[in-house]
C-alpha cells in the first residue's frame, strides 16, 4: 500500500514541486541538476512589484473567502429548511459555477458587470466578484455537509427554553459549525490564491494578483524568477493554512 502511494504521490505531486523549488534557487539548468545557486529570485519575489502582487493576491483571497463563506453559510441555512427536491436545485446552482471551465466564469461576470447600473470592469472588485462567485460552491457545500450532520437536539433544546431563532443560530449552529466553518474559509482561500484563468480576462493594471505575474514571468522566459515567486505564493499560502488549521483544531475541542 506504502509502495502505491509513493509511486503515485512522488512522481505526480513530490516531483513538481522539488523541480520548481530546485529552479527557484538556480541560475543554469543545463543538466540533469540545477547549478549556480542563488537567493537573487527571491529577493526579486519578495521586493517591488512582486511584494505588491502578493498583497493583492492576499487582499482578494481574504475578501473572496469572507464573502463567499458569507453566502454559502447563509443559503446553507435556508437551504436547510426546503423540501429536498428545492434543495437540489439550490446545491446544483451553487456548484454550477465551478462545473464549467473557470474561463467561462470570468466572461460571464466581465459582460454581468461591464455596464450600469453595477460597473465593476476596471476595478479590483470585478476581480473579487469573479473569485467569490468560484469559491463560494466550496463553502455552500462544505456547511451543508455539516449541517446534515449536526444533531438537531441541542437547537431544539435551546428553542425549548425560550431561545429566540437568530439567538439559536448565534449562540448554538454556528458555534458547532465553526469547525466546518474554517475549513471552508482555507479552502476558499487557497483555491482564491492560485486563480488564474478568470483572473486574466478581468484584472485591472493595478490590480495584479501574484498567479498573473507568474504567468508574466514564466512566458517571456524568465523561469528561474517565476519559480521563485511561485514558492513564495506557495509557502504564503501554506501558512494562512497552517493558522486556519489551528484555529480549526481549537474550535473542535470547544
């Protein structure tokens, strides 16, 4: 079973990523190894207008996360009241958008909102709206798996006792989703953090997300330095995860 699992895992995702690391930290690549190590990519990635690409990158992911674990907690809840045939159809709206290419997604919300009354083309927020529409699938679903396991009984309880239905929902749902709630944000996040395919149609020039400016790098040729900037978006993301993991480890022990 160990022997499947690394000859799957090492060559599909291990080996990627070494030779990306590998690259990031090379001047030549003419063999079989990199040679000429250097730290000069990073300091590229991590200055000017890389170090501004990745706080874009950041900004909309945190804004994307938030909205859409906004709205898919909300029509999860409403969702959760309907008869089940009205619940499908919410669940296959929700997951529409990432059932088609990501492309298509970005070319609906550029024609949505390139005329009044709401005109976004030209503004970071286009940008926003486009990531949110894409995560927002996870986290409806994400919330709707944990509400069709969550034990009525305690809602019931507090409802018993006099407890309005907004206090129920502040005071005892959400609480006892929080576990769900957070893994739903990291996800969000981190696939909000490595858009690209939407993102293109949309940006604006001084809206410029960090997978925009690898893509920049990497077709006029300077790998090296893309690759380097792709580890800093990888590690960056690998970091909000590790916070969000911890806050979700907490919140299952409460």
């Amino acid at each position: 079973m160990w022997a499947l699992f690394l000859a799957l895992f090492v060559p599909l995702f291990a080996l990627p990523l070494l030779v990306v690391l590998g690259a990031s930290l090379a001047t030549h690549w003419s063999g079989v190894l990199p040679s000429g190590p250097t730290l000069d990519h990073y300091r590229t990635a991590t200055r000017g207008e890389a170090l501004q690409a990745l706080t874009t990158s950041l900004v909309t992911a945190v804004t994307a996360s938030l909205l859409a674990l906004t709205a898919g907690t909300w029509a999860a809840l409403a969702g959760a009241a309907l008869r089940r045939r009205q619940r499908r159809f919410l669940d296959a709206l929700f997951v529409l958008p990432v059932a088609v290419p990501s492309v298509v997604v970005g070319l609906a919300v550029l024609v949505a909102f390139s005329q009044p009354p709401v005109l976004l083309n030209g503004t970071r927020w286009i940008v926003v709206a486009a990531h949110t529409v894409l995560v927002t699938a996870f986290a409806h679903q994400s919330v709707s798996a944990a509400l069709g396991r969550l034990d009525p009984a305690y809602a019931q309880a507090a409802a018993s006792l006099g407890a309005r239905p907004a206090h129920v929902l502040r005071r005892v749902t959400l609480p006892l989703l929080l576990p769900s709630l957070t893994a739903a944000a990291g996800l969000c996040f981190a696939l909000s953090m490595g858009e690209l395919s939407a993102t293109m149609m949309l940006y604006p020039p001084d809206w410029t997300p960090l997978p925009v400016l690898i893509h920049a790098a990497t077709d006029r040729g300077a790998l090296f330095t893309g690759s380097a900037v792709a580890v800093v978006l990888m590690a960056t993301t690998l970091l909000v995860l590790s916070a969000v993991s911890r806050i979700r480890t907490r919140a299952s022990y409460r």
